[in-house]
C-alpha cells in the first residue's frame, strides 16, 4: 500500500503540474498544452497489440516536418507509458518511417504533403495529430484547433480513427467536435 | 379522594395503553426503518449518477475543457433538487452549476476521496475524477432534502392513517377478554351488594365462561355463600330454640313461685293458728294452775298443824314448786307469742342507754355479785324499743347468769362489723359452750346445761332469734366451753 502511493507521488505531481499549466492556458506556453494533449490522448484511445507480439516495443511517438515542441513533448511523456509500453519521441526525417510509429504529429509544416503521408498510414494503426488548420476534415484523426481566447480544442474524424482500427473512447468523443467526412466549411465551435 | 375507576374502565385503559404502546413502537420502527431505506436509496441514486458523470467529465477535466464541464454539470439541472454541483481541482473550483439564487457550495474543497455528507436539509456526493488511475480532481453534487422531507411526511402520515384504525380495531378486540373478566367481577361486586343490603344469603352468582383464577372466585364466592346460609340457618335455629326454653323457664319458674306463694300463705295460716292455739292453751293453763297452786297453799295453812305429817308437807311443797315452774313457762310462751305479735316499730334507739339499763337492774336484782360490766358508748340503732329491750334482757340476762361461778366475772356490749353490715355484740367470759351444738341454742325449750347447774326456760334465745329475725336481722353465737361466749346480731334496715 505505501509503495504504491510512493509510486503515486511523482505521477501525481508531474500530471498535477501539466494541468495547473495548462489551466493558466493564457500564459502557458501553446506547444506545452499541446505536447500534454498529446500524452493525454494515448490514455482515451485503444491501439491493437503490436504485430509479433513484440510487447516489450516502446510506444514511439513520431514529428513529421519541422518539430513545433522542442524538448517539450519528450519532457511530457518522460516516465510515462502506453499500455505498458514505454513512450519514446522521434523525429522523422522520412515520411515512410511514419509506419513504425504508434503516433505521428504531422507538423504544419507538411501541409502540402497530407495527401502522401494519409495514403502511407491508410489502414495502419497510427493515430495522425495535427494542428494545421482543417486537418481533421483533411482526412487527419485529431486535428488541434486553438481557439480565440487561447483555448485548445480538439476535432476528431471519427472514420478515419474507426480505418486505422484504433479505439477512441466515448469520453473523449464527446469532448471533441466530431467531423464524420472531410467538409468545406472548416471554423471552429 | 376520586373514586376508584371500575374494573373495566381499568382494563379498558390497560388496553389502550398496551396496544398504544406497541402500534406507536412498530410505527415508529417502521418510519425509522423506511427513512433510512428512502435515505439510502436517494443516496444510493445520487452516487450512481455522481459515478457517471465523474467518468464522463474526466476527458472535460483533463483537458481543460471548462466549457464542457459546465454543459455536463448542466445537464444536472432536470433534477428539481440540486442545489449545486461542481468540480474542483487542486482546492480551486474548475466548473460550477447552480441553481439560480443558490450560492455555490465552496466548503470541503481539499476533499479528493468518495464520500457523501448529510447536513441539515441537504446532501452533498464526493467522487474523485480520474482517468487511468490519474487524479483528476473531485466531483461534488449538493442536493436540497425537502423532496425527502416530503417524502418522510408522507410517509408518517400513511403509518398514522394506518395506524390509528389499527388502534381501534385493536381495542375493540381487547374488549372481548376484557369482558370475559370484567363482567364475572361486577356481577360478583352487585351480588355482593345485594346480599350485604337485603341479607339474602340463597343468591348465587351465575357461572360463566371466563379466566380459571374468575372461575374459581365465583365457585369460592358462591360456596362461602352457601356456608354462610348454613350458619345463619343454624343460628336462627339456636335462636328459636332459646327462646323457647326461656319461655319454658319462665313458665316454670312462675308456677313454682305461685306454689311457694300458696305455701307461704298456708304456712302463715297454719303459724297463726298455732300462736293463737298456744295462746289460749297458755291462758286457758293458767287457771287450773291457779286452782292447784291455791288449793295446795290452802292445804299447807289450814291442815299443817296434825293432819299432815312431814312427808305430806314436803310433796305438797313440791306440788307449788311444779305449779310455779309450769306458771313461769306459761308466761314465758305468753311473752314469746306476744314478741311475735306485737307490730314492730321502728325508731332511733340509744342502744347504750337500754343496755346500761338492763344492766343496772341485773345489779339490782343480784346485788351480792360483782360484775364488770362493760358497755360501748354511743350506740345508736333503728329498731322496736321494747324489743330491742327485750333482747338484751336476755342476752346480758344469760351473761349474768353463765358467769355466775366466776368471781372475775366481765360482760360486754359494743359494736362491730359483720359483712360490711354493723352489728352488735355482748360478750362474757362465762361458761360458753361446746361450738358443736351452736345450731341449737337459738331453738325454743333448746338447753346445753342441765337445769341443776343454771336455772331457764330455754325460751329466751328463741325469742331474742325471733325478735332479730323480725327487724329482719340475723344473729348468731360462738363459744368455748369453760372460757365465754359471744353473740352477733344485726338489726337489718339502716343503722
């Protein structure tokens, strides 16, 4: 019992200091809210045991194009994990090694190449985050939106997380705007 | 004081009291029991809902969606008594709903554990929100309890609309043992009254049906009636039959009383008869006496000289002897039918003075002797005076006689008590007598010395006894032969 809260500690303060940073979103740094976004969108959503029964494979997050976070996105998910995996950040310098991760952050930056990387992962399970403007309704799975007064929010294309075979949980669907087909008119709620 | 409360108003408010008692335990019981089930199942609703929406908000918490959070919180707001709900992070609130004109609920802000909270009116659900074993922060629900209130009023007013008919009923069942009790107990009490009041003791208390120990008092009751007939019975009986036998006695007792009264009367008769018998043979006596007494005087003067020779003189001298004795006795019985006689008149007598008298005269007539004579001053009696006279003539006349050998010879008169009764006495220290024969002395022609030794008729204690007997006294004597004699009288009526 005692180990465990031991063990309950560093989780709590570490989670506990994203939160307060993110709850002052106004001076929090934006690609720090992101970068917690991002972590805290491995635990609502489900991915299939890895091909090969290789358990023991980190969870490796991935940045396509020009990396927005910095040391930041590492410094989230340090110490953390995904269904027992171990999380490890990589920045790509190819597009095709997109398929070896369980993440990939698609770097506005790459705006001209979504129609390439979507083909790529089509049928994978890697779950796309962007936050480029209408990534979600680009064919993305969760599309990043910040909102007038500085608030993150999120876009999820429910058929393209329901293609890749991933889980998203109903809690997490709920909070964000569904877009169902990729649509003209972008906006936000 | 109040009277006493009858048997069945007693019992009627034992019941009462009992079935009162128990319906308001069982409906107090069963309001306790129905609250805590209507508490815990409102409880147990509103952790089931608080357990939802803390899963469903954990997304809006986690990331930072305020917005989202209040439109989660609001859809609380179908329920009519939710006062506020919220969620508060790190001790600061992150979302809020209210109901308008109720403030926020912002106490136990640190709490981060499951848990509920009643206070007053109000019930207030904790739960933690959490995603994958992440704390969040915690969710709390503050609802109002008057829809309980109500519910609970409800509730006492079903068991009251219940319970009081059951009161009722109940009552109404309890009056049927009760009567089986009560009924037997006032007929026992009226019953009682009437035999107490009417003395009608062949009443008998009806058997009924009711409890052993009511049974057994009206069989107990109606024998101890039952013995109580039988005594009266018997004291009638006794009674009836005293009276009887007292009007037996009576009747008796009257006829012999008659009888004694005729014998009386024909024993008075037959006493008169007598006297005046004895009377006129006393007087009749006399005159032959006279003659023989006369005519032999007449022979000792005239035929003396000659004609009779001594031995004649000497029988004839008898002859006068005898003729004076039989005169001396005649006379005597003349003067006791004359004591019987005479009619008795009472005055006050200076018994001293007749005493002194008579003794004076003894001395007169005896003067040769020497007596002492000793007589107690003062006496007084209510008697005859020539009786009482008589009396002492002889007895002072025996004294003086009976002392006659002594030359320290000592009479005595005075005055004594003899069953509370005064009484005279007279005393001497004469000859007295054997007190065996005691009896005798006061008969008529009774002697206890030889005429030889002292000269009497015998007449004079038999008049002295009939004397004192007709003052309706009594006398009586006691002596010892050689030293004295004394005798008692009374004289009957006051002193």
């Amino acid at each position: 019992m005692t180990r465990r809260i031991f063990w309950q500690w560093p989780l709590l303060l570490t989670t506990g200091l994203g939160i307060a940073q993110a709850g002052a979103a106004a001076t929090a740094p934006e690609y720090q809210v992101k970068a917690a976004f991002i972590y805290k969108f491995t635990t609502y959503i489900r991915w299939p045991a890895p091909v090969g029964g290789n358990a023991a494979r980190p969870f490796v997050i991935g940045v396509i194009g020009k990396d927005p976070f910095g040391p930041l996105l590492a410094a989230v998910v340090r110490e953390q994990s995904v269904q027992g995996r171990a999380i490890r950040v990589k920045t790509l310098s190819r597009i095709e090694e997109a398929l070896e991760c369980d993440l990939v952050f698609v770097s506005s930056s790459e705006r001209g190449n979504l129609g390439q990387i979507f083909s790529l992962l089509h049928g994978a399970s890697v779950l796309t985050v962007g936050d480029m403007d209408q990534f979600a309704e680009q064919g993305g799975m969760i599309g990043l939106v910040t909102t007038e007064d500085n608030h993150v929010r999120f876009d999820i294309n429910r058929a393209a997380i329901e293609r890749s075979g991933l889980r998203a949980s109903s809690q997490l669907l709920h909070l964000a705007r569904i877009i169902d087909e990729p649509r003209e008119d972008g906006g936000h709620r | 004081m109040s009277p006493s409360p009858s048997i069945g108003r007693s019992l009627g408010w034992l019941s009462i009291f009992s079935s009162g008692t128990a319906l308001l335990a069982a409906s107090l019981a069963l309001l306790f029991f129905q609250l805590q089930e209507v508490k815990s199942s409102l409880l147990l609703r509103l952790e089931t809902v608080a357990d939802l929406i803390a899963f469903n908000i954990a997304p809006a918490v986690d990331f930072n969606d305020v917005e989202a959070a209040k439109v989660m919180l609001g859809s609380l707001q179908t329920r009519p008594a939710l006062l506020s709900a919220g969620v508060v992070v790190n001790g600061r609130i992150f979302a809020v709903y209210s109901r308008k004109g109720v403030a926020p609920e912002g106490g136990d802000l640190r709490r981060v554990s499951a848990g509920h909270r009643f206070d007053d009116h109000e019930l207030t659900v904790y739960r933690p929100i959490s995603s994958q074993g992440r704390p969040l922060g915690t969710l709390f629900i503050h609802i109002d309890l008057h829809e309980y209130d109500q519910t609970w009023r409800r509730f006492a007013f079903i068991t009251g609309l219940v319970a009081i008919p059951a009161l009722l009923i109940a009552i109404l069942i309890a009056q049927l043992p009760q009567r089986a009790i009560s009924r037997p107990i006032l007929n026992l009490a009226s019953l009682a009254a009437a035999v107490s009041d009417r003395k009608d003791y062949s009443v008998r208390a009806p058997a009924m049906k009711s409890a052993a120990e009511i049974e057994r008092l009206v069989g107990t009751f109606n024998q101890m009636l039952t013995e109580i007939q039988g005594q009266h019975a018997e004291i009638e009986n006794a009674r009836a039959t005293l009276e009887q036998r007292v009007a037996d006695r009576t009747r008796e007792l009257e006829s012999r009383t008659e009888q004694l009264e005729t014998q009386g009367r024909e024993l008075a008769a037959a006493n008169r008869e007598l006297e005046s018998f004895s009377y006129s043979v006393s007087h009749d006596l006399r005159a032959p006496l006279r003659a023989i007494d006369g005519f032999s005087k007449a022979l000792l003067s005239d035929y003396r000289a000659g004609a009779l020779d001594q031995r004649g003189v000497h029988f004839l001298e008898r002859v006068r002897a005898g003729t004076q004795r039989m005169s001396q006795l005649i006379d005597d019985m003349l003067h006791l039918s004359k004591v019987t006689r005479r009619p008795l008149e009472r005055v006050v007598v200076d018994v001293t003075a007749v005493a002194q008298e008579v003794a004076t005269e003894l001395a007169r007539r005896d003067p040769d002797r020497f007596v002492h004579c000793v007589i107690e001053p003062n006496l007084r009696a209510s008697a005859d005076s020539h009786l009482l006279t008589i009396v002492f003539e002889n007895l002072l006349g025996n004294a003086w006689k009976f002392t006659g050998s002594r030359e320290d010879a000592r009479v005595e008169v005075g005055q004594t008590s003899i069953g509370g009764e005064a009484a005279f006495f007279v005393r001497d220290n004469g000859a007295g007598f054997n007190a065996a024969y005691a009896g005798k002395l006061f008969g008529a022609f009774q002697r206890l010395h030889h005429e030889s030794e002292f000269e009497g008729t015998g007449i004079g204690l038999a008049t002295v006894k009939r004397i004192i007997t007709r003052h309706g006294g009594l006398v009586s004597a006691e002596g010892v032969e050689g030293v004295g004699a004394t005798f008692y009288f009374t004289l009957g009526g006051k002193p």
